[in-house]
C-alpha cells in the first residue's frame, strides 16, 4: 500500500517541522509544506496530496481564501484546518470554505494522526 501524500501549510516553521516529523513517523509522506496561503495554493495544486493540513490565520492568504482557490480547481481535495485560534467564527469559517475538520493547536499528535486517518478513509 502507497503512503498516503499530504501536504503541510503553516506560517510558523516549528509547527511545520513538527507536523512533518509527527506525519512521517506514522507513516504519511509530506510531499510539500508552505509558509502562506499563496504558496499553498501552489504547492497543493502542483502535488495533488491526499490530504492538506491548513494553517487558518496566515500572511498573504488566509487559509479560508486558500481553501476556496484549491477546492475550485482540486473540488476533491480533503483540506483539514488547524489554527490557534479556535472560535466559533474561524471554525464555521473554515468549514464552509469547505475544510473536512478542524484541529485546535496546541494538538494532541495522536488525535490528529486518527483524524488524519479516518478522512483519509471515507475517501
């Protein structure tokens, strides 16, 4: 079986440094990583990965404005939104730009690898 190919969108290089190690050890491949939502947008549509972890509130392009561009080119594309700030209106936000789930950073690393996993299976 393939590994399947994600890719990481975060402005704060620790947290992307963090998310590649946690993913590889179990077992995913990160294709591409971004540090803004433009360079997101690139990185995504260039890769095609199973699935994109997207940082919310970054320089550039939002990761709500990021989302819409991919899903109007890649509308398949599974996007899960990972942000510090956890409100209402970010959540719902980012869910109606078409986000699969939401993960509230500081994040428990085996909750996300399970979250990871079960939309990686409804596909």
């Amino acid at each position: 079986m393939k590994k399947p190919r994600l890719v990481v969108v975060d402005d704060a290089a620790f947290i992307r440094e963090v998310l590649t190690q946690l993913l590889s050890k179990n077992g995913f491949d990160v294709v591409g990583d971004a540090v803004d939502g433009e360079e997101g947008v690139e990185v995504v549509l260039r890769e095609q990965p199973d699935l994109v972890i997207m940082d919310i509130v970054m320089p550039k392009l939002s990761g709500v404005e990021a989302t819409k561009q991919i899903l109007k080119k890649s509308p398949n594309m599974k996007i899960l939104a990972c942000s510090t700030e956890g409100s209402e209106g970010i959540v719902s936000q980012a869910i109606e730009a078409g986000c699969v789930d939401f993960v509230t950073k500081p994040f428990n690393g085996s909750d996300l690898i399970q979250l990871i996993q079960k939309h990686l299976e409804d596909s």
